[in-house]
C-alpha cells in the first residue's frame, strides 16, 4: 500500500521538480531519493505497517510473495537508475517526466503484485503499460522510437481488450471480481469460466511475451532507446509474471486441469521461438530482446507448476534475470556499435567489463554458480514437483544448450576475436555497481536462501 | 577438512593469479600452488580417518542439499593423480609463452579446483556443480590460447558436454524427486532402490552425460578436434585428468545408483566401447598428425576402461581403478613429449619430422618407453591394468575380449610406426637441427617414466588403495 | 414494445467485438485502427452491463468496472492520439503501412 501511494506520489512530484530545478542532470537524483523512500516504504509494507489508513475492502492483498518482489523490482529500479540514469536524461529534454513515468510504471508493478481482485489486476496492468507506451516513443526524432511505441500501442491495448474480455466471462459466470472463484454448476457456466481462464492467459501471454504472442517484442524492444528497453525488459517484464502467477495461483489453482496443457504448449513454443531466433541475430540488442522470450518461457513454469517451489523460483528467477539484463544492458548503452561485431576484442580495453558481462551472460545462460542456473532449476524443481510433462522439461533443456549458443557469441567476440572496441565514458562509479550486481548475482547463486529465500518464510 | 583444503587451495590461488601481472612470477606462482595441492593430496594419504578426509555442511536446506565432501581409496586415487598431474603440466610447459599468462595460470588452477569438487563431492548437486564448473575454465583456456580453429572447436565441445550435463540435470532432478528422503547425499540415494522403469530411463540420462565426456563412440566428434585445437597444457588436463571424470562419475553415481538397468544395457555399452576401441584404432592407423594421433589412441584406451566397468567383476573393476590412474600419467607423459617435438620442429606432422633419434636421443629413449607403456608392454604400468581389464572382460564374454584384443594389435602398429617415423630414419630439412632435451625437461620425463616402472613392478599399493572402493561397487551391482 | 433481453445485448456485444478485431487486424489507417479497438473495450463495457442488470443485479460491481475501463480507455486514446500525431509529423502520412522501419 505505501509503494503504491508513494510511488505515484513520487511521480507527481519528480514532474514538478522538473519545473522548479532548471538543469536536468539533477534528474536522477530526484529519483534516486524517491526510490529510497520506496524502499523504506516497501520495509514498512512487509511488516505490515500501512503509514496510509484506507479502506480497500479486500482489492488488495500484501503477502510476503509480492510485497518481497516489490522489494527485487525497486532494488533493481535503483540499480538501473544508478548506472542508467544518465542515459535517460540524454534521450530527450523532458528528463524529470521520464523518470515520473518510471515511477507510474512502478505504481503499477506494486499493484500487479497485490491485486486481489481482477479489476485491480486490470489497472495495474494498465498502469504498468501506458506510461512504457510513451516511454518507447521517448526518443521524438527517432522513426524507429515511433513505430515502435506505435506497434506497442496497438498490441497492448488489443490485448488488453481480450483480457476484458476474459474478465467479463468470469464475471458473467461467477457474478465477482475476486479472485476465489466460487464453484459453477451449470455446463455453460462452466464452459464461460474456462474461457474465461485462457483469454486471460492469452492477454498475460502478451504482456509478458510468450509465444505465440511474442511477434511484437523484439520490433519493442529494439525500437525502443535502449535506456527503457533496459526497464521494460526487466521489471516490468518480470511484474508481468508476478501477475500471471498470482492470478494462477490464487484463483485458478484448483482447476490445473483446464489450463495446465495450454500453458505447457506455451512455454514449449515459447523457449523454442525465443532461442532459435536468437541464434539468428547480428544485432545484440535484438538477441537480448529474443532471448528474453527464450528466459520468459523458463519463467513460464512458475505459471505452470502453482507451488511453492514455483513462488521462490520465480522471486530467485526475477532477482537473477533483472540484475544481469539491466547490467548487460548497462554496458550496452555506453557501445559505439550494437552488432556483436561491436564487441570484439572489449576484454583488452576493459577487462574488467568484459568479465563482468561475462558473468553476466553465464548467469543468463544458466552455469551454475550463477544465480541463472538455480532460478532455473528451481522452474525445472517446481514442474517436476507438479507433475511435469518429461517431453516440456527435456525441450526446456535443448533449448537451454542452443541459447549457450547466442550467449557464448559475445563472450567469444569480447575475449577471442580481434577488435579494437570501446566503451565510452566508463568511470570507476559505473564499474563499482556492475561489481555489486555481478558479486550479487554469484552469491545468490551459491546461497539463494540467506540473501533472498529465507526472508520468503520468515516474513 | 584435507578434502576441502583440496579444492580450496587451487581455488584461492587460481584467482589470485588474475592479479599477478608479472609472467615469471605467475609462473612459479601456479607452480608452487600446484605442489602445495600435491602435498595435501600425499598428506591425505596417510590420514585416512574421518576427521581428515570428510566434510560436511548445509548448503541448500530447501532443496536436500548439502556442500559435502569426502575422501575414498577411489576419490584419493583420483585427486593424487589431479595433484601430480598439474604440477607434471606446469614444469613441461614451462617454456611455452602465452600472452595474458596471469589469466592463463588463473583458469587452470580454477579448472583444477572444478576437478577436485568432481573427484570430492558426496552430494550429487554438488557433483553437478563442480561437473559444471570444470568445464567453463577449460572452455576459456582452449577457446583463447589454441589453434587456428580453435573458436568454434571449442564452442562445439562446450555445447557438446553441455548438452548432456542439462540431460543428466533432468536425471539429477527426477532422483531427488524419487528419492523419498529428498535429498542429494550419497549415502541416502545408494540406500534407495530405484524402481525398474525409473532406473532404464535415469540411467540413458547419466550414461549419455558421462559417454559424452569420457568419450565413448559414437560421442566422440568433439575429442580430436578439441585435443588437436587446445593448448599442450589444457589437452594433457583434458585428456590426462578431464576424461577420467566420466569414469568416475559411472563408477561413484551410474552403477551403485541404477545396477539393475546397468545390467540390462550391459551388452549395448560394452558393445558400444569395443566397436569405439577397434574404429578409433583403425583411425590412428592413418593419422600423420601427431596430436590427433594421440588423441584416437586415447579414445580406444577408454573404450576398454568403460567396457570392463560394466562387465562388472571385481577383477576388470579393479583393473580400471589402476589404469585410470597409469593412463593419465602415460598420456600426459606422451603430450610432454609431442609438445617438446612441436615446440623444437614447430610441425606435429609425422611426414615432416624424422630421424630425431640422432639428435636428441634422451627425448627418444623416453619416449619409446613412454609408447611401449601406451601399447601396455609388460613391466609398465599400463600392462598391469589391460591385464586385469582384460581379464575381467573374458569373464564377462569372451568374444568381447577378441574383439578388444584387436585393437591392442593395432594400437602396437600405430604406436611403432609413428616411433618409428618420427625418430627414426634420415634426418630431413626440419630435423638437422635438432637438439637434446635439457635436464628441466629430462626430470620431468623421468618422473614420468619413473611412475611408469614403479607402478609397473610394484602395482600393490594402488590396488590397496582403491580395493575397498571396488568391493563396494561389485557388491553393489551384484 | 419489446423489453431487450440478455441475449440481445450479449449479441450486440459479441458483434461489436468482432467487427472491432476485424477493423483492427484489416484496416491500415491508425485512427481506424484505434477506433476498432475503441470498438473493442466498449463491447466488452456493454457486456459487463449486461451481466451486471440481467445476471448479477444485487451489487453494481459490473458498471463500475466500466467505468474504469472508460477512464483507462481515455488515457490509452490520449497517448495513441500523441504517437500518431508523432509519427505524422515525421512520416505524413498515418497509414501504418509506411512504418516499416521496423521490419525484418
């Protein structure tokens, strides 16, 4: 509740200062402070001190699982801003709304993680996507900036029309919003509930990119400045998965039956388009864009395996996933080039770089001792424990071995290739907080439960 | 704790050698580092009790896991020959410039480090882990300091062994989901017995994982190529220590875990090693150059180790426990002497090279004895574990035997002829030259041969060391 | 005269749904485009009031829904008005078949 209110409060706010602070490198600090009085905030929200008394009348529910994903989201958000935010601010003139609407977007993530009734998952869906509409068209004199917050546009809000859709069966069916669905009789009922279910899984596959619903997203994504595809494809991306979990979960989870198959057929879609189009790419900030299709549809198994293994792998999944996309992205946006090409021969003008990206790019890619390898066998853990379908787990693991193939590209461009490539504008600030990512991506992946997992029981 | 002292050293030191910029002191550095390992591993040797060789502590509670580590006659075996081998490596290759020698030393004391957790870990995610692990480092040595070719040679073999650890994951996963005490450690998976439709389908997802490293035909492709592509030092980890992973992963997990289906794909595997021992000897036959040469020879080698695991009597068992042991010294002792050819003639072409044996004829003598070890001649190591090898695959089926039998022949063919080739005969334009070993590069061939007699005459010890590890697995699969 | 029915409104709905996803995915002009999915959200409004009046007529849950779906659907409409009158700035034209700057 208080990162709720907060954060759209902070919007408001970062907007005005825009008009009363006159140089606009002073941006990110602003969000800086409004992102650490999230944070206290969010301290507040898991101990359940509500700092705002208001009446919500059981729309919204604060649990431990999504009120700890706020907590990656806003850590990750500070991250971003720390190494990113000066590239924000040279997308276009309007730095202070930028950041006001990475706040909205963060209003948004905190109410997708603890709706508890479909008209809220609704506005926070909403709320996460409109202000990315704008934020993907932020670069005004950009074609490419347009048309992609224009395609963007036009397949979010089509899908926001099927998940409407999707609710108004449900309700038409059951007669509530809430996410206890009571139990039907009749046959038509029953038959509007299951339709009801897979238009919603459908209109969530957009918004998280599942195949066959992904077309849109590398077009986003590399259209988009590369700054705000750093945020879309992480947290929003992982808030969208939140959603989807919770909504499976928590209302959905006793009727595996209806749905369960759909999502297994996409998930093996969806790993399968992501890591064989990814081979394909010369462009690393489209690889990225397929290759988060391709971790999507590993995130995919938390939706299908509704356990408890599936919440902590899903929380461990977000945290690993966001720190090294924002970090590989970190290091993107300071490239001359984008092709792989662009890479060649970093690890003798920055070491240091090249070793963290790599690092990076293992976790992605699923190595152990990187937090990717156990957010992924976690996924893996929790399908089994649901009863998994041998066939999906072994398509989930060839496809985990071809996407070592796209990944491994750029460290073999950064280490084996000649090249003479730079990163522009490094200081020691910058490689500070990639070291902090990179450290916490290996000890989450050599000890998940002090850091991350134990605070999931013990809240 | 000597367990975990084990992988740690290499550990901590392979990471501080990143920041020894300086290449003479990296050098001594890995050297003195890699003798320190050596010193723990001799130490574990005679502290057998439990307090030396076991370590244990949570690791992963939510999944049944723990980091737990411990030391048996096989695990001592193996972790001495890792300790002996690398410092063996480092005073061989001593003379080899690389550039960025810091990273280069660093990656092998981390990919000795891999080794070790391999050859320790009592749990099987740890296994995983340090299965893994192994890996990376030696992905990046060969990848950065190999041959022409060597990126995508060395992308292939990654993806190739990637590919089936991911398969045996899904297997690691299923047993733990299996098991009903939920966990990963040793002790709790060989007191279950797995059930008779879960053990044939677990067992193809370990067997592949662990075929593919050591590796059995027809998961071969990648093996040449890699050994031929990486750097001297990284093909003698590769093929002298890396290939014995896969049969002591068979020997520590596949067999005591899934006897039954062991048994029953029993003619398959064999029939598998055997076909791999007679083509990768017809192959060697017609190799001119010399690291591939050595590379085939090492495949049939192999077959035969992987061939008598399975028949599954004490006798062939024991015999693979010695010659995993003696194969990793000869054929490390063969690519110090390929890399002391290549590094003084800069061809590994047996066409090009000849009559060496005029000029340089310490590096002859050696070698022949290092060769005749390779083709197990009586009286050298190798001759003590085809034995019992042997032996125990007549037991099993004689007809196996014959067909093995082949390929010794054929490995004396190939064997000689490239002595032959190689030292003997005129010398050409690229030989004249040649000049005798120095005494840096005689010691440590002497060291090899020395091993190769001892073990040869007085082969006891080993055998005392790793009886109790055959006993067990033989009253496990009976 | 005839009181409409349930299945009347839910017919109108349905129809509307329809011809909205059929002028989305075959019109190339980008106010059409966004009048279909106008289309779209305001049949599915139609149907929440619907089953709100004919099935579930205790609490008025439905129309509120509505409601915020009408609120977001303005907000959504102001953005795309923005990014349409962006990208006519640039291109002049608003057929969406000339941005193809994003192909393959």
């Amino acid at each position: 509740m208080n990162v709720i209110v907060l954060s759209a409060v902070w919007g408001v706010v970062m907007m005005f200062s825009g008009l009363f602070i006159a140089d606009k490198s002073k941006a990110k600090y602003v969000a800086i402070a409004g992102l650490l009085v999230l944070l206290v905030a969010n301290y507040f929200d898991l101990h359940h001190k509500f700092l705002f008394a208001s009446s919500i009348g059981n729309m919204l529910q604060f649990e431990s699982f999504g009120m700890i994903f706020v907590t990656i989201a806003l850590l990750s958000t500070l991250l971003y801003v720390l190494l990113s935010g000066a590239a924000v601010e040279k997308v276009g003139n309007h730095a202070y709304e930028y950041f006001a609407l990475l706040f909205f977007v963060l209003c948004g993530v905190g109410i997708a993680a603890s709706y508890n009734n479909l008209l809220m998952l609704f506005l926070g869906i909403e709320i996460m996507s409109i202000p990315l509409y704008i934020l993907t068209g932020a670069d005004k004199r950009n074609l490419k900036s347009n048309e992609a917050s224009l395609k963007y546009f036009l397949m979010g809000s089509f899908s926001t029309g099927i998940m409407l859709l999707g609710i108004v069966l449900l309700y038409g069916a059951t007669g509530t919003f809430n996410l206890v669905i009571p139990a039907v009789s009749k046959a038509s009922e029953n038959m509007m509930v299951s339709a009801g279910i897979v238009l919603l899984a459908i209109a969530l596959a957009f918004k998280v990119s599942a195949a066959p619903f992904h077309f849109w997203t590398p077009d986003v994504y590399d259209g988009a400045p590369t700054v705000f595809t750093s945020f879309m494809a992480t947290v929003v991306k992982v808030a969208g998965f939140i959603a989807f979990v919770r909504l499976f979960e928590n209302a959905f989870g006793g009727m595996t039956d209806v749905w369960q198959y759909t999502i297994a057929l996409i998930i093996a879609a969806t790993l399968i388009a992501g890591n064989i189009t990814a081979v394909f790419q010369q462009s690393v900030k489209r690889m990225l864009a397929y290759s988060s299709i391709s971790q999507a549809g590993f995130m995919l198994f938390a939706v299908y395996s509704v356990n408890a293994f599936a919440k902590e792998g899903i929380l461990l999944y977000a945290a690993a996933y966001c720190l090294a996309t924002i970090g590989i992205f970190a290091v993107l946006i300071k490239m001359k080039d984008f092709t792989f090409e662009g890479f060649n021969g970093l690890a003798k003008q920055q070491p240091l770089l090249a070793l963290l990206v790599s690092i990076f790019v293992l976790s992605l890619a699923g190595i152990p001792l990187t937090a990717g390898f156990l957010s992924k066998y976690y996924m893996v853990l929790a399908s089994i424990k649901a009863g998994g379908l041998l066939w999906l787990i072994i398509t989930a693991m060839l496809c985990a071995a071809v996407s070592v193939y796209y990944y491994f590209r750029l460290i073999q461009a950064m280490y084996f290739k000649e090249g003479d490539a730079n990163a522009i504008d490094v200081n020691p600030r910058f490689k500070a907080l990639l070291v902090v990512a990179a450290v916490l991506i290996i000890l989450l992946g050599v000890y998940p439960n002090a850091l991350l997992l134990d605070w999931f029981h013990i809240l | 704790m000597l367990a975990l002292l084990l992988i740690l050293i290499p550990l901590i030191t392979g990471v501080a050698a990143f920041f020894i910029k300086n290449e003479k002191s990296v050098k001594t550095w890995a050297l003195v580092a890699s003798l320190a390992t050596l010193i723990v591993s001799l130490w574990s040797l005679m502290h057998q009790d439990n307090y030396h060789s076991i370590f244990s502590k949570e690791w992963l509670p939510d999944l049944g896991s723990s980091f737990s580590l411990g030391l048996d006659g096989m695990g001592r075996m193996l972790t001495l020959l890792t300790a002996i081998a690398f410092p063996v490596i480092f005073i061989a290759t001593n003379k080899s410039t690389y550039k960025d020698s810091n990273q280069f030393f660093g990656l092998m004391l981390l990919s000795q480090a891999g080794l070790m957790g391999v050859f320790l870990a009592t749990d099987l995610l740890l296994f995983y882990f340090f299965w893994e692990l192994a890996l990376v480092p030696v992905y990046f040595l060969s990848s950065k300091w190999g041959g022409e070719r060597r990126i995508p040679v060395t992308f292939k073999f990654f993806i190739y062994t990637f590919l089936g650890s991911l398969i045996m994951l899904v297997g690691i996963l299923y047993v733990y989901y299996i098991n009903p005490e939920k966990s990963f450690s040793m002790a709790s998976l060989y007191n279950y017995t797995f059930g008779h439709k879960a053990q044939s389908i677990l067992f193809w997802m370990f067997f592949l994982a662990f075929a593919i490293k050591m590796p059995i035909f027809p998961f071969h492709t990648w093996q040449p190529d890699t050994y031929e592509q990486s750097p001297t030092a990284t093909t003698m980890v590769l093929s002298g220590v890396m290939v014995k992973m896969g049969l002591f992963a068979v020997v520590r997990w596949l067999l005591p875990l899934f006897p039954e289906a062991a048994h029953g794909n029993d003619n398959i595997v064999i029939g598998l090693s055997v076909v791999g021992m007679i083509y990768a000897s017809c192959i060697a036959m017609v190799q001119d150059d010399l690291k591939r040469l050595v590379a085939y020879s090492s495949i049939a080698h192999i077959g035969l180790m992987c061939a008598a695991l399975f028949a599954g009597n004490s006798i062939g068992v024991q015999g693979v426990m010695v010659q995993m042991f003696n194969h990793g010294i000869n054929i490390i002792g063969l690519w110090v002497v390929v890399e002391l050819t290549e590094r003084q003639f800069g061809t590994r072409k047996m066409s090009e090279l000849g009559g060496i044996a005029q000029k340089a004829p310490a590096l002859a003598i050696m070698l022949v004895i290092i060769a005749l070890a390779n083709i197990a001649l009586p009286l050298t190591n190798a001759f003590v574990g085809e034995f019992l090898m042997f032996n125990g695959l007549y037991q099993f089926n004689v007809w196996y035997t014959v067909v093995a039998g082949l390929s010794i022949i054929l490995a004396a063919i190939y064997t000689l002829n490239m002595i032959q080739k190689v030292f003997y005969g005129n010398t050409n334009s690229i030989t004249e030259n040649a000049v005798d070993i120095n005494w840096n590069e005689k010691l440590i061939l002497a060291v090899v041969v020395i091993l190769i007699f001892a073990m040869g005459v007085y082969p006891k010890p080993m055998i005392e060391l790793t009886k109790t590890s055959v006993e067990s697995l033989v009253s496990a699969f009976k | 005269m005839m009181q409409p029915g349930l299945y009347h409104l839910l017919f109108i709905s349905a129809a509307l749904f329809f011809i909205g996803v059929y002028g989305f995915l075959t019109r190339r002009n980008l106010i059409t485009m966004l009048m279909s999915v106008e289309l779209i959200l305001n049949s599915v409004n139609l149907n929440f009031i619907a089953f709100n009046k004919y099935v579930w007529p205790q609490r008025l849950d439905g129309v509120f829904f509505t409601v915020f779906v009408i609120a977001i659907a303005a907000a959504e409409a102001a953005v795309a008005i923005a990014i349409i009158i962006n990208l006519y700035r640039s291109h002049q034209s608003i057929d969406v078949e000339n941005a193809e700057e994003l192909k393959y």
